[in-house]
C-alpha cells in the first residue's frame, strides 16, 4: 500500500489566482500606476457594457428541465421541484433572470461563480443563493476532499452565521471560468488589468488636461536673462515718452502711465483716437482742394486769364525779359 500510495495520490489543492500574492494574475498595481480592481474596471465604459451584455444576454435565455420517459424520449419536468428554482424562482429574493444574471457576472468579473444550495430535511433542493467570489477559498482537507471556505458579512442571506464558515462540496453550485487545473478559473479582469489599468489612466489624463482649460502643463526655459516684464513695460513707456517729448522729470508717473495708454495701440481709445485722426485729415484735403478751386476762380474773374497757379508759385521770376 505504500508504493501504491507514493504512485497515486489525489491531485494538490486548487489556487485561486485572485487570492495570494505569489502568483502574477492578481488584482491590484498595474504597469500604468492605476490600481484595478472589479469595482474599478466596472467604471470603465467598454468593461460594463460587456459584461452587462453578455450577463444578460446568458439571463434572457430559455432555461427548462427535461427527463427521459419509457420510449426514450425527453419531455419537461415541470413537476420536479428543480423546474421552478431554474426556471421561476431560486430563492425568495431573486427571479430567475436576477440569479443567472448575478452569476453570470460573477463569472466574468472574478472567473468563478459561487452559490449555496440549500436543503430540506429530506435532501431537496429548495433554494440557491449567490455567494461572492472575493470571499471565496477553495481547498482540500487532510482526506483530499475539496471544501469550500466563505466568509460571511451582514449582506449575506440569513442562512449562515457570520465569520467563516466550510461548505462540502455537495452544498455549493461552483461554476469555474477558464483556469489551468479545471478547478478554480481565474479572472478576466485580473489577466487583463495592464490593458484596463492604460485606460482608465487615460481616461484620468484627459479629464485633468479638460479640467486645467485644456492647457498643457509644463517648464519653459530660456538659455539667457528673462528680464521683469514690468521693468520692461516702464522702460517702454518712458522711451516712449521721451520720444514725444514727455519725460519723468516734467510730469508724475500717473501721468506718464496715462499717456502711455493713450498712445497703446492696443488701447480702444488709441484706436478711436486714430481712426478719428484719419478721417478728420481726409476732411481737411477736401476742403483745402474747395479753397484752392475758390481762389483760382476769382483769380480768373479779376484778370481774365487763367495761369497755372504751381507755374506761378514755383517758376522764377528773372526768367522774364
């Protein structure tokens, strides 16, 4: 019995990925910064909007139970007291579509859906009722039978007491995603909180670039001196007063100040001002050209002869014999 016994033994106990820090599938830091979890990842918009299709889409389907008659064939057992905890009512909190849907998510989210049956006296089935995988552990006893630990909070059905609790194997409904020993599956969004933790990082980075008036942030440097930008606007100000004939020793700040924002070019008043400027000159040409017409007119009624007026103006008088 020893050799047979070092030849065959049971299998090792199942890991659950999602529990445990030696091994890399776990929830938690990403390569981004942003920690993932499933609450986490359900904010993001394409993560819910798959599982919400996918959880519903399992719920909305057909689900009856069938057993075979004398001649071979199948027919539904609607008087089987399984029928109406699949297909109505798993347990007085839930419909059927609630439960599948519930499990459904619990698989997608954490890779394994747990749930508790619950008997009768006489070992029937009378109520299902889901547990969540984060409190889950799956493990062997010293016999090699696999047992299900659970712990227990307040929002748990009133069916357990609270701590930790052991489940036989024949008292839960265990429904394992896609893992390595067929046991314990792991979950979809731990293997891929690298790619969840990019998005949500970029989603942070935009609201925060939206948030700052989409105005990058950053460090401008300058190779020379970044001179005061308000010694600069006085050194302006005063060349430009001087230039005008305006300087510090004749006149107070306030009034140099004022002169320098009459003369801003940038000033609406500046702008009023020259606008005004130009069309009052244009006046002045049409009227300096009447004046002109005026005087040559009567120039021409006193003498009789009409003589350029530049010709007079400009020709030199010793020309003349």
């Amino acid at each position: 019995m020893g050799i047979l016994s070092g030849l065959f033994h049971s299998r090792d106990k199942p890991k659950d990925s999602t529990n445990g820090s030696n091994y890399r599938f776990l929830f938690g830091g990403t390569t981004s910064g942003n920690r993932v979890t499933e609450q986490s990842a359900m904010q993001m918009t394409v993560v819910y909007a798959c599982v919400r299709i996918l959880s519903e889409a399992i719920a909305g389907l057909p689900l009856h139970l069938y057993h075979y008659t004398e001649t071979g064939s199948k027919e539904k057992a609607i008087k089987h007291p399984l029928y109406f905890l699949l297909h109505d009512e798993p347990n007085p909190e839930m419909t059927s579509f609630v439960f599948r849907e519930t499990m459904m998510t619990h698989l997608l989210l954490y890779g394994n859906a747990y749930s508790q049956i619950i008997r009768n006296g006489k070992g029937e089935v009378i109520g299902l009722y889901p547990l969540m995988p984060n409190r889950m552990t799956v493990d062997r006893d010293d016999k090699g039978q696999i047992y299900y630990q659970y712990l227990v909070s307040d929002s748990d059905a009133p069916t357990m007491k609270e701590g930790t609790v052991n489940l036989k194997k024949e008292d839960v409904l265990h429904i394992p995603g896609l893992g390595f020993d067929g046991l314990v599956g792991y979950s979809p969004i731990a293997m891929a909180k690298n790619a969840i933790g990019l998005s949500i990082a970029t989603e942070e980075y935009g609201a925060k670039f939206f948030a700052n008036g989409a105005t990058p942030g950053g460090i401008l440097e300058y190779p020379g001196t970044v001179k005061d930008p308000d010694r600069v606007k006085e050194k302006g100000e005063t060349f430009m007063a001087k230039k005008k004939g305006v300087s510090a020793k004749t006149h107070t700040k306030q009034q140099l100040d004022d002169y320098a924002n009459q003369n801003n070019p940038n000033n609406k008043a500046y702008k009023a001002r020259m606008s005004n400027d130009k069309m009052t000159k244009k006046v002045s040409r049409k009227q300096d050209a009447k004046r002109q017409a005026k005087r040559q007119a009567e120039f021409e009624a006193e003498h009789g002869v009409m003589y350029p007026l530049d010709w007079m103006c400009y020709s030199n008088p010793y020309d003349f014999d």
